[in-house]
C-alpha cells in the first residue's frame, strides 16, 4: 500500500483573512468606478436608477458565484484531507494489530485515559464497554512493580528522563497477570511549557519475558552444575585460550581460575607430546561437525602428569558459527593403573587356569597309565591265577565261587580299562583328535543307546596338543551333558578345519534348558570349563539353548599343525 504526503494548506484564519480583504477590495472597487460610470453613461435620473439596480443584482449574483467556488474549494480540501486521514489511520490500524501494539492517550490532569480497542483486547476485556481511567490503572498494575512504574511516568514529565519506557505486569480481566512494555511521548504543553498530553504504546511481551526468564533459569542451572560437577570443564575460544573453568578444573590441575584467564591450554596443561593430536581434534571442531573424544597425558601446576580423557564439544553463536569450545577432562590415572593391575591379573589368572588344566591332563595321564599298567595287570594277574587254580580237582561249591571270582576280576578289568580311557584316552596321544572322538562317540552311542554321529573326524590331521586336548574335552563334556540331562533322540558331531581354525559343533533335539538357570548347578560348572578352555586355547565358544528347542555347542579354536617329532 502506498500513501500520498498530503498537499500543503494554509491556516484556516489566514486563508478567510486573505479572502475578506480580496473581497472587500474588489468591492470597494466595484462601487466606486462602477457609479462613476454609470453617471456618464446614464442620460437621465430614471436610467440611472434602472441601471443601479441591475448593477446591484449583478453584484449579488457575483458574491454568490464567489461564495459558492470559495465554499466547493474549502468542502473539497476538507473531504480529501478527511480521506487521506482515514487512509493513515486504516494503514496504522492494521500496523497496530499486526504487532500487537495498543494506544493510550493520557491528558494530564484528568481521571481518563484514552485507549484503543486493542488495549482492552490485550488485557481481555470488551471493546464495547472497556473504560480506562487512572484509578482502575493503578489497581491493574502489579502491587511489585507500581512504585517503579509511577517513578519512572513522573521523571518523565518532569524532565528528569529522556523517554519513558518502562515494563511491568498488569492484572488480565479474567484474573492472571502478563507482562506488558510501555512507552509514550509528550505532544503538547501548556503555555508555561508544561507537558499537558501523553501518547503512547502497550506491547505485550508476556511470552518474550517468560522465555528469558527460562533461558536464566537454564543458564543458572548449568552454572550450578559446572561449579558442582567432578568433571574438570573449561571453556575456551576457537585458539585453545581459555575463559572460564569450573573448581574441579582447578582442582584437578592445580590452577585458579584467575591465573587460567586468558592462557592458551597448549602453554599450561597440554604437554608438547600431545600438542599434534590435539590440533587435529581442534581443526575438525572449528568445523563444527565433530565432537572431540581423546585420551592423553596433561600437565599439572606442580609438574606432575596426569593421564585424562577428554570430551569436547563446539559452542555456536546464533548464526550457526563456531565461537567457542566446552572442554571435559577426567582424570583416568588411577583408573588406568587399575586397569592395568587388573589386566595383569586376568593374565596371570589365565596362566595359572591355563597350567592347572595342563596339570589336570598330566594327573589324568599318570592316574590312567597307573589304572591300565599296574592295577589292570596285576588284576589280570589274578585272574590267570584263579583260572588256573580251576584247572585243579576241586568241588563243585568251591569250583562255582572260583568262576564268580573270576566274572568279579574281568568285571573290575573293564571297568578299571574304561575309566583309564575316560581319564585320558591313549589313542588321542597316540592316534590323534578323530580316532579318539570316533572311539568315545562309539563307546557312548553303545552304552546308552542313543546314537551319536560323527563327521569330519576322518583324515583330520594331528594338531598341536593343547588343541587336541581342548576340543576332546569340549566335545565330551557337551556329549555327556546331552545324554544326562537332555534325553536327546539323537546327538550330532561335527569337525570341520579351515585356515588354521577347527570348528566343531554338537548338537542334540533333547529337552533343552534356559542358559541362565542353569547358573550355580553341576551343568554350568561343566559350560564354564567349556568355555574357559576355549578362550585359553585362544578360541571362541557359544551356546544357544531353550527349552524344548535342544542344545547347540559352538567352538573354534586355533589349530596349527603338530611339528614332526
């Protein structure tokens, strides 16, 4: 919408001055030198008379034509200014409500106070029946804020101020106070100069106010959390010079504040060694597109180094740009060396498993070769002897309890072979991983009656001992935990070497169970000895179970060949 400067008039008195002195000069004029010459062209008394009348009518026809043009020309200036008027104030009416704006107007001295229909919509009232006066203003404005409000009014007119703008909260009709800014402008004093008329604005700022009062609240409440977080934090420009740190910052490093102001970190706290590894962090979060996340040694006032690990993060400003870093230090010193200790340890636990299980074997070993070389012989031994001794002339009572004799020492052979084999199977040092596996897959099938097959085990080369040892253990205790306590229908076993690494896999379709409670009893000992083998042998080890849903037992294991003795 455009407007137009309306064009320039002069005062009403001057203008209707102007006039009465062009008409009382024009007619002067008239009335003289028009008698004059009627008197000369008037031959006689009675035509001068005619001719004075008709010279009257013309002059009252003139003044009217004349009346008439100077009251069209003042109608016409006066509509047109009415509508330029009307236009500025439609144009500033719309620019009122589109910015919430309200007008008051103030007449010093008097009980009212002039306002638009915005004022009363503002502070949620009828437009139709809202009534402004000083009384109910200074029942409206809040009982906190009416000193400074009426302070501030009075410095203005008295001149002590320059302007007045003042904000503060006004109660809303339907109860509820909101925050409204006002200002207002003297246009008129009296002839002593004093101010007689005020006119000015409300803008309420009800939300503007609430959200700084919320960003405040926010900022308070991360200033507190800074001074009382353990984490060391600084804040720094995009050079690395640092503003501000918290006091575990100083504490930490043994700095103040005050001496921290403004120092670069790479000349306090970051040693040479590290001072590469941090520029390149720096450079990606000038970038903003990175938050910094290292580990490094720091320095601290009195010389020690302390290691800390550091999180960093850009600040932005309201264009996006980055002005600021926020620096997180914490000090892993003693949890590093605690870490340490406790690798060391887990090391050390892992040798010392890793050598009670090679003494297990050797124990197996010699308590097998025991059973089979001593106890096994002599108790074949005796049972030449007893055979032998039935040989000779005997009775019939003392030949049948010599026979029983004999069932009780085959009996106690098999069994003593068995359990030699179960300690340590001879044929898995003599002939390997798949002759043993193959021997107790039989032997369990048969015992129990469930099968138990095996593939992969044929042409399987010899592997390094502790690898054979491992997955025949493996592959036992899973077999034996399926027959006890699954009730399989079935139990499968595969071998399969790839590249140094042999996976095996047992799998049965029994009961199953749920990995978790089985926890504290006898089949979690065995899983955990499953898996510790595994992982000492430098493999890896999984178990998937539920109930119904059978066992499936998964270990690979480094394998390399055995070295030719």
């Amino acid at each position: 919408m455009t407007s137009r400067s309306p064009a320039a008039v002069p005062s009403p008195g001057r203008l209707a001055l102007a006039i009465a002195l062009i008409y009382a000069a024009l007619a002067t004029g008239w009335i003289i030198h028009s008698d004059r010459l009627l008197a000369v062209w008037a031959r006689d008394a009675a035509m001068l008379t005619e001719l004075q009348t008709w010279k009257g009518l013309f002059f009252v026809l003139s003044t009217a034509i004349l009346l008439w043009l100077m009251i069209r020309f003042g109608f016409s200036s006066m509509l047109g200014l009415q509508g330029r008027l009307a236009d500025r104030e439609a144009v500033l009416q719309v620019a009122l409500r589109a910015t919430r704006v309200g007008l008051w107007d103030y007449r010093v001295g008097r009980a009212e106070i002039g306002t638009d229909e915005t004022v009363a919509r503002m502070l949620g009232h009828e437009p139709e029946t809202f009534r402004e006066t000083i009384a109910a203003w200074l029942d409206r404005v809040h009982p906190d804020d009416l000193a400074e409000v009426r302070l501030r009014f009075r410095n203005y007119l008295e001149g002590l101020a320059p302007d007045y703008v003042c904000e503060y909260r006004m109660r809303l009709a339907g109860g509820g106070y909101r925050w409204f800014r006002a200002s207002g402008e003297i246009v008129e004093h009296d002839g002593d100069g004093r101010p007689t008329r005020v006119i000015g604005t409300y803008l309420d700022i009800h939300e503007q106010v609430e959200a700084y009062r919320r960003l405040a609240e926010g900022e308070a409440r991360a200033r507190l959390y800074l001074e009382r977080i353990p984490i060391g934090c600084m804040v720094t420009d995009t050079d690395w010079r640092i503003l501000e740190c918290n006091p575990a910052f100083e504490r930490m490093f043994g700095f103040p504040a005050e001496e921290l102001a403004g120092r670069s970190a790479f000349d306090t706290i970051i040693p040479a060694s590290a001072r590469a590894q941090t520029e390149i962090i720096l450079a990606r979060l000038r970038q903003g597109v990175f938050d910094g996340h290292d580990v490094n040694e720091n320095l601290t006032r009195d010389g020690r180094r302390i290691l800390c690990e550091w999180f960093t993060t850009p600040i932005r400003d309201g264009d996006g740009r980055v002005v600021k870093f926020l620096a997180m230090a914490i000090d892993i010193s003693a949890r590093e060396a605690a870490d340490r200790a406790l690798a060391d340890s887990h090391r050390q636990l892992a040798e010392l498993s890793a050598r009670l299980l090679q003494i297990q074997e050797e124990e197996r070993g010699r308590l097998a070769r025991e059973l089979h070389d001593e106890i096994g012989q002599e108790l074949t031994a005796v049972g030449f002897d007893l055979r032998a001794i039935g040989q000779e002339a005997l009775g019939d009572a003392a030949r049948a309890r010599l026979e029983d004799c004999e069932r009780i020492v085959d009996r106690s052979i098999t069994r003593i072979r068995n359990r030699a084999l179960a300690l340590r199977p001879t044929m898995l040092d003599d002939l390997g991983l798949g002759p043993a596996l193959a021997w107790y897959c039989r032997g369990q099938a048969e015992r129990s009656g469930v099968p138990v097959a095996l593939g992969g085990a044929e042409g399987l080369p010899r592997l390094a001992e502790a690898a054979e040892t491992a997955a025949f253990r493996i592959v036992q205790e899973s077999v034996d935990n399926a027959l006890r306590h699954g009730a399989p229908s079935r139990v499968e076993v595969a071998l399969a070497l790839d590249d140094g690494v042999l996976e095996l896999r047992v799998d049965d379709d029994g009961c199953g169970f749920a990995p978790g409670e089985a926890e504290g009893g006898r089949t979690s000992l065995g899983l955990a000895g499953m898996r510790e083998r595994a992982e000492l042998a430098g493999g890896h080890f999984e178990l998937q179970s539920a109930p119904g849903a059978g066992t499936h037992v998964l270990a690979r294991l480094p394998a390399a060949a055995r070295a030719a003795t």
